[in-house]
C-alpha cells in the first residue's frame, strides 16, 4: 500500500530519510513521466533518474502505476483542501482567483507529477475510480463557486457546468507545455491564468 507524504511520521532518523528518500522519487518520476511519457517510462528509468537501483525502488513503490497513483493522489488532496477553505468565504473574483492560482500551482509542482496530473486513463480500473472520484469532487467544489458567484452577480451569467471545464481544462492543459526551469516561474504561470480566467467571468 502506498504510503501518504503527510501522514503520521516517525520521528527516528529511519523513518525521516524514507519520507526524504520517497519524496526524491516522486520528483525523479515526475520528470521522467513528463519528458518520456508514462507509457514509455519503466521503473528502471525512474531508478535511474532517482540514483537508486531497480530493488531499492521497488522497496518504496511496487509499481510505476503506483507513483502515478500517489502523485496524482496527493495532487487532488492538496486541491480539495484549498477549495474547502476557501469555498467557506462568500463567492467572489478574488476567491476564484485564488482557487485558480493554487490549481495551478499544484498542479506545475515537481512533486504532484506534472504531465502526470492528466493521465488518469494510464492507471488500473481501480485506482483510476478512486482519482476520478476525487476530482469529480474537486469540479464540482469549484462548480458551486462559479455558479454563487453567478447567482450573486459577481460574475456574468453564464453555464455554470461549461465555464468551470473550460477552467479546469486550460489549467490542466498547462502540463503539456510547461517546462521547469523555462522563462516563467510556476508562481509566474499561476498569477497571469487566474488574471486572465478570471476577468473573463468578471461581471
């Protein structure tokens, strides 16, 4: 099983440099996946990426599909937190901005997987049900903000459904083009979309 990042750590020196060591993989991973694709991605390249042998990383993660899975799961975790804290504040242009620049974030972040964020469809059935319904959660999170803002004016009146897709869609599609260590920051990347997404809607 999978362990979380944040979960109840140990406080020995033992169990620090496995978080330490997993988090390494999970950045190693994420670049592999993101330059090679995660089809054509095996645990020997992400051995390799991670400067581990193929036993020691099999020890931290059985299979490729698993990392797939954590990053994504930490992912959508980190994503349905921030739209729960802000989703508590009345609807309006500054909370979906914040909502928007923190997806985005999240989702540029090495740790979270990158290009990974978007290939659910590369996981077992089974995993891919429990993702799918985490962010069919998250959609319908960012949904309800969209559509009170709507319904209080702040935004123009429009489908509430297509102009949250249309957001999510362009944020997730930022992982097929971005590159670390590119001319803008991540930070960078997150403040012009939530800029731009979010005047458009501006009423």
């Amino acid at each position: 099983m999978v362990q979380k990042l944040n979960g109840r750590s140990n406080p020995d020196r033992r169990s620090r440099r496995a978080v330490a060591t997993r988090e390494a993989i999970l950045r190693a991973a994420a670049g592999v996946f993101r330059d090679r694709g995660f089809a054509e991605t095996g645990m020997r390249e992400i051995a390799a990426a991670a400067d581990l042998s193929p036993g020691n990383l099999y020890y931290y993660f059985k299979s490729k599909a698993d990392i797939l899975y954590f990053c994504q799961d930490h992912s959508v975790d980190r994503m349905l937190a921030t739209v729960k804290r802000l989703g508590r504040a009345q609807a309006s242009a500054e909370q979906l901005r914040q909502v928007i620049a923190a997806h985005l974030l999240c989702t540029l972040d090495e740790l979270d997987g990158a290009a990974a964020h978007t290939e659910v469809e590369s996981l077992p059935a089974d995993l891919r049900r429990k993702i799918v319904a985490k962010r069919d959660r998250y959609e319908r999170a960012v949904r309800r903000i969209v559509a009170d803002g709507m319904a209080r004016g702040a935004f123009v009146d429009a489908d509430p459904v297509l102009t949250t897709r249309a957001i999510l869609g362009a944020l997730n599609w930022t992982t097929r083009w971005y590159r670390p260590g590119g001319k803008l920051p991540p930070q960078a990347v997150a403040d012009a979309f939530a800029d731009y997404l979010v005047r458009g809607l501006a009423a």
